[in-house]
C-alpha cells in the first residue's frame, strides 16, 4: 500500500512570530475575523461530524490515514481546531496540489490580493498564490488508498475554470466562506445565514427546469462537479409533483438524486469508513440529468442537505441536517 502524503511543511521559523492565533489577527483585523469566525474553516476540524468520524477513519484505515485527515482539517502553526489566518496568507507555495502538502513560511510578509499598505505593522506582500486555485486545491484534492476527492482535477479541466473563480463563488461575503457544510452551533441568525448562503451557492450551480413532460437538471455555474469533495456526505435530489390526465396527483420522489454511495462488495453503506468505495452520482460541469413522465404536467423541486440524515444516525449524533429547497420549476 502506498504512503500517504502528509502536510504543511513550515518553514523559517526563526522565532521572527510567536503568536499566529487567528484571534490575535482579529484584534486588527475585526471584520475578516468575525467573518471567518462564522465559516466552515473555522471549525473543520471541530465539526461534530468530523469528531464522530476521525476515530473511525483510525480504526479502518490506521494512524497514518487519522494524521492526514487532521493535516488539512487542522492545519497550521496554531492548533485551533479549523484552518486559520497563517494557513493561507503565509502559504508560499506546495509540495503538490494534493493532500494538504501547503508550504508555510511563518518569515515570510503576510499575502495580501491588493496592494500592501504602508500602515501595516507587520510586512505584507501581493502573493498571486493566496487567491490561487493551487492554494485552495491543495487540500481540496485528496488522492490516498482510502479516499479520493477529486476537486482540483474536476476544476482543471472545467471549460469554466478560471484561476480566480474559487474566491469569486465561495468567498463573496470576505472570509465567510460558502459551501454544503451545515452550521451546528452558533445562533439561529448565524445558522440561517449560512444557510442561505449554501442556497444561493448550488442555486447558481444548478439549473432545474420542466420542458414539456421532462425534467432537467443542469450544472450551468460550477467549475467542479456537484456535489464534490467528500460526496458521500452530500444530498441532493428532485422531487417531482406529477398531474395526471385523469386529474389525480401523485409525488415522485428522488427522481434525481446527487452525491455519493459508499458501497461494500455492491451494497450500499452509510459511512465511507465501511465502504470500499463509493459511487458518485455528482453532476460534471455542464451534464444534464434527466426524468420524464410521458404526458403528465410535472412540477419539480430540488432539495439539499449538507449531510445525509443516515450518515448522522451511522455516527449517533442526535442531529437533524437542515433541508433546503433550492429551486422550484413547474411545466406548461
């Protein structure tokens, strides 16, 4: 079996920082933090998901497998349970764009998109690295025994990508960074904000519509397939509401369905940790997937939850993923 590639590598550390906590940052920096606070990154590695499955992942897949969960989960030269200011603005580069192998330098002048200011207390540099694609696929790119998580690929040979487009779509509210993962703590404001959020997000991915007896789903916004990452947590499906000639109604249901199924030895399971392997039914970018009932007016609609409700029973967490109704198409 092949080793596992581990990660970040910090360099220079010749004493010049001592202090890299993403809530020191905060002191200056108020706005970005409070809004990293609220993010996904911030708790990647304290998700009561990620808790529930990293002793499972060591029990399956061994202690080298539970280290290179934690090395793009918890990354970085403070351990704060999530990936933190250091981890990107003092990137300078990567051994690979896969399996978290990020290059640290906590010398270097912190990375900034714009031009440094002169007011700046620490040194600053424009680095094209922090709002690169090989930055952000550098975790988002997971190639072990075990796991594949193909993002970055899916991302280099979209006709869509753009070195730029991952900020663009996932980062348009600062550092609160957008995508399927639910907000388990936090308050009822926060928790609907990132809901919204993810609504908006696979909203502009995916297009749903009803031409005639037929029902299109279409990825027309993702530079990656949807879902992508790790899929065999996501959910998405279409519902579709079914009038009939003779004027009854009937329901449909998961006419569509998007995401991963772990399966072992052809049978599916709920956690990929029991899988040996899993079959995607992400949607490419611009694949269309399709359902058609000859003759019947239909109107369709499209779920999502963050996390499939079986995969949270599997790790006997007392949670209810969240649904979101993302579109609604109804035909002539």
């Amino acid at each position: 079996m092949r080793a596992w590639l581990l990660a970040l590598v910090f360099t220079g550390c010749g004493g010049q920082r001592t202090d890299v906590a993403a809530r020191t940052c905060g002191t200056c920096h108020a706005t970005q933090f409070t809004a990293w606070n609220t993010s996904a990154h911030a708790r990647s590695g304290t998700s009561p998901v990620f808790d529930a499955l990293l002793p499972r992942v060591e029990r399956a897949w061994g202690t080298t497998a539970r280290t290179q969960c934690l090395s793009c989960h918890q990354p970085g030269p403070e351990v704060a349970g999530g990936i933190g200011c250091a981890t990107c603005h003092l990137a300078v580069g990567n051994r690979g764009e896969s399996n978290g192998a990020l290059v640290v330098d906590l010398e270097a002048p912190l990375a900034s998109p714009g031009l440094p200011s002169e007011r700046a207390p620490h040194t600053v540099a424009r680095r094209a690295f922090l709002t690169s694609a090989s930055l952000c696929g550098t975790c988002h790119e997971v190639r072990t025994p075990h796991l594949e998580e193909p993002t970055l690929s899916e991302y280099r040979t979209s006709p869509a990508a753009d070195e730029d487009s991952c900020a663009s779509c996932h980062f348009r509210e600062g550092h609160r960074v957008a995508g399927l993962s639910p907000r388990w703590d936090g308050s009822e404001e926060e928790r609907a904000r990132t809901l919204e959020a993810t609504r908006q997000l696979v909203a502009e991915a995916l297009r749903l519509e009803v031409v005639g007896d037929e029902v299109r789903l279409t990825n027309v916004g993702a530079a990656h397939a949807v879902p992508t990452g790790m899929i065999s947590l996501r959910d998405l499906w279409v519902d579709v509401t079914v009038f009939e000639t003779d004027g009854s109604t009937t329901l449909a249901t998961r006419v569509i369905e998007l995401g991963g199924v772990p399966e072992r030895d052809g049978v599916s399971v709920p956690l990929v940790t029991d899988a040996t392997h899993v079959r995607s039914r992400s949607l490419a970018p611009g694949e269309v997937r399709t359902w058609k009932r000859d003759g019947a007016r239909l109107e369709a609609r499209l779920y999502a939850r963050g996390v499939r409700q079986e995969v949270l029973q599997a790790l006997e967490l007392p949670l209810v993923a969240p649904t979101l109704t993302i579109q609604a198409a109804r035909g002539p």
